[in-house]
C-alpha cells in the first residue's frame, strides 16, 4: 500500500461528497465565460464536466505528482478534451479557461466542508490550486500539440499534392513546381521523376519553374542535382519558365546552369523535346481543311 | 575470383550486363577483361546495362567513369544504360555527376544512341555530307 497524501485524500473526499454541487456550480460558471453553445452540445459539455471530476477524484484519492500513474486515467481524458476542441474550433485559451473554470466551484466546496479550520481550508486551497493549474498547463499542452499534428499531417499532404508529374507526349514528362522548394519537397520532386521516367520510358523531362517564387542557392543546387540525376539515368533534362527575378539571382549567386538547358516557357521547352524526339509540328493549310470538310 | 562478368558480342558492339552487386575485385577485373576484348575485338561501341544494379558506392562510379575513359582512348564510345533512380541519386549525392559517360534509358535506346554517333564519327572521319 503507497502512502497516501493526507492532503491530497481530503481533496478526494471533498471532490466524491460535493461532486453534483460541484459540477452544477461549474457548469453555471462557464455560462458567462467559455460555453460556446454554437461549438458544442450542453449534454456533451455536462458529460465531460463529470468525467473529469470522476477522474481528479481517482487521481487525487491515490495521491503523488501530476506524472504519476494515478493521473493517467485523467491525462487520457484532457488530451481526449483538448483534441476534440482543436477539431471543433476552440481557442486555446477557452480549452484552457475550462479548465481553470473549475477553481471556483472546487473552492467554495472546500469552504462550505471545511468552514471549522481556516488552516485546513487554506492547505486545500493550495493543493487544489498547484493540481488544477497543472491540469490547464497540460490541457494547453495537449491542445496545441494536436493542432500541430494537423500541421504536420497538411503539410505531408501538400508534399504529396504538390508534386505531379505529368506526361506530356511519348516520352516527354513535365514536372511543374509550385511553391517555395525546400530540401524535403525537393527529395520527393527528385524520386517522383526519377521514378516516372523509368515507368514510362521517358527520354525528355521539363521541369517547369513558373510558380517557384524564389530561388537560392540551395534550391539551384537540388535543382541541377535532378538535372544531373536524370541526366545518368539516360534522361534530358530542361528547365523552363525562368522568370526574369529568378535569372537575374542565379546570375548573381554565381551559379552555374550553362550545362542545362534553359527555356522561357513550357511551350519552348516542350517544342524543343518534340523535336529530340524526332517529330514535328506542321500547321494544315486553311485550303486543304475546307477541303476536307 | 572466379566470378566473372560476361562480355557479349553484339555487332560491333560489345554488351556488358552487370546482374550482381559490384565489389572492388570484380570491377576491376571487369576493367581488364573489358578492355582486353575491345582491343582484340575492335568494338566500336560498348554498353553496360546497370539496370539490376542497386548499390553502388564512389568506387564503383569512378570505375563506370574509368571504363569510359579506357574505351574511348581504345576507339570505342561507352554508353551506360539503365541506371535505376535509387543509384542516380546516390551518384550525385556523392558528388559523381560522370560528367564523361554516355546515358541512355535502357539498351534498346543506347544501342540506337551508338550507331548514331558511330555513323557521325565515320561522316567527320571521311569528310562526307549528307
């Protein structure tokens, strides 16, 4: 048997007796301050008000620090709260103020049971004040942790959207960038193509520029390393849409594109890899089309 | 030290097929061979089809740069033919462009790419035009 926490237990049992007075006063509470009827059900907001004064019960009835295992049944819970008020589109700051919402009615309950001893009261006060603001810190943590988690997951997914590679004519590719390219998007620009000139057998690939902003040098350099690749697998390669910013940076930083093939537009670019590939563009007579019709 | 990587006579080309990982000896015992059989061959051409090849390191690479070298100082053009991306990469990342070897993407497209350049090498050697 652990040693319990005399103070901690007093909590436990003021929180188990006052729990209904405790959970109503909580409730009126947030009426003035964080309920957001529009985000949420009243009866869903009751049902995770009394999880959570079930479980600080549990919690503070076997005592010890907030990393204990006592406290893993309402850790579950606050990062269950916290993440479904990210989904539903709570501020931070309103998840965290629900939290620290319970103060007052936790309070008066300590008040009204322990009206006899000041001392005691005051004790009270303070374990219950260092949990419960532990508890906020917590909930903010988990709050904000699971909206990275859908940065991160939107970001994986733009990685993937944004890397197309399309297939312009018998062996000719076109991979058209759009965005900032950093080394992450670059890598998985470089594999795709690689990737899709094996799959298809393509001798020519365009990588079109237009909708890159920027370019530095880190950028050039992961660019020409895809030239190079390419160019080892057997594959042209030509980069197009330079815009006239872009020209004059790569100038400036010295970098050295004289080895690849430039062109102003997709159209040149494309024009040209027809014509490595061995075919060619003949506009019909307007006679021989009225003939035809 | 057995093994051996074979050299097939295609023409006046020859076809070399790499289907094992390449380690040191073997390269260069791929190095003699090759050259051995061009000059007592007269080969025009030579390709080496790497596409069964995934791991290659810096050695290997200056090894594929070599064998052009040696080829071409013999009178043969060299064409390295199916590069998987995987080792494309890991080339350039080694700082390994090749700057010296002929690519093309499988054999059937480097054989095209020798002829075409032998029949232009024979044109500048004879001065005709067509």
């Amino acid at each position: 048997m652990p040693t319990v926490n005399p103070q901690t237990s007093v909590l436990e049992a003021i929180i188990a007796k006052r729990k209904r007075e405790v959970l109503e006063e909580w409730l009126r509470e947030m009426v003035g301050s964080t309920r957001r009827n529009d985000l949420m059900k009243e009866s869903e907001l009751q049902r995770q008000c009394s999880d959570i004064l079930d479980s600080l019960a549990v919690a503070t009835a076997n005592g010890g620090a907030m990393d204990s295992t006592a406290y893993d049944s309402i850790r579950e819970k606050l990062t269950e709260i916290s993440r479904s008020r990210a989904a539903q589109g709570f501020t931070a700051r309103e998840t965290a103020t629900f939290i620290f919402s319970i103060k007052r009615p936790l309070f008066n309950a300590i008040r009204a049971e322990l009206s006899n001893d000041p001392g005691a009261v005051a004790t009270e006060m303070w374990t219950a004040t260092e949990l419960i603001d532990g508890l906020g810190l917590y909930t903010t943590d988990a709050f904000i942790k699971s909206r990275e988690e859908t940065i991160r997951r939107q970001q994986e997914e733009m990685l993937e959207l944004s890397t197309p590679v399309i297939k312009l004519w018998e062996g000719i590719l076109a991979l058209p960038l759009i965005g900032t390219l950093d080394s992450a998007r670059t890598q998985v620009v470089m594999e795709s193509l690689l990737e899709s000139i094996v799959q298809t057998n393509s001798q020519v690939a365009i990588i079109d520029i237009t909708g890159v902003p920027t370019v530095d040098t880190v950028v050039a350099q992961h660019l020409l390393k895809t030239v190079t690749a390419a160019r080892l697998m057997g594959a042209d390669c030509i980069i197009s849409g330079v815009r006239p910013q872009i020209a004059q940076t790569i100038v400036h930083l010295g970098i050295n594109l004289l080895d690849v093939t430039t062109k102003a537009t997709l159209a040149d670019a494309f024009i040209l890899a027809i014509k490595r590939a061995g075919f060619t563009f003949v506009r019909q007579q307007k006679k021989e089309v009225k003939h035809e019709d | 030290m057995d093994e051996k990587i074979p050299i097939l006579r295609m023409g006046e080309f020859l076809l070399v097929t790499i289907q094992v990982d390449m380690h040191d000896r073997l390269a260069m015992t791929l190095q003699d061979d090759l050259t051995n059989r061009i000059s007592k061959t007269g080969a025009k051409g030579v390709l080496i089809d790497i596409s069964s090849l995934e791991i290659v390191d810096s050695f290997i690479g200056r090894m594929l740069a070599n064998i052009a070298s040696m080829s071409r100082v013999l009178d043969a053009d060299t064409v390295v033919v199916g590069m998987q991306p995987a080792v494309a990469i890991t080339l350039v990342e080694l700082g390994m462009s090749l700057p010296g070897v002929r690519t093309a993407l499988n054999v059937d497209a480097g054989m095209a790419l020798l002829r075409k350049s032998l029949e232009a090498n024979e044109e500048a050697e004879y001065g005709r035009r067509f």
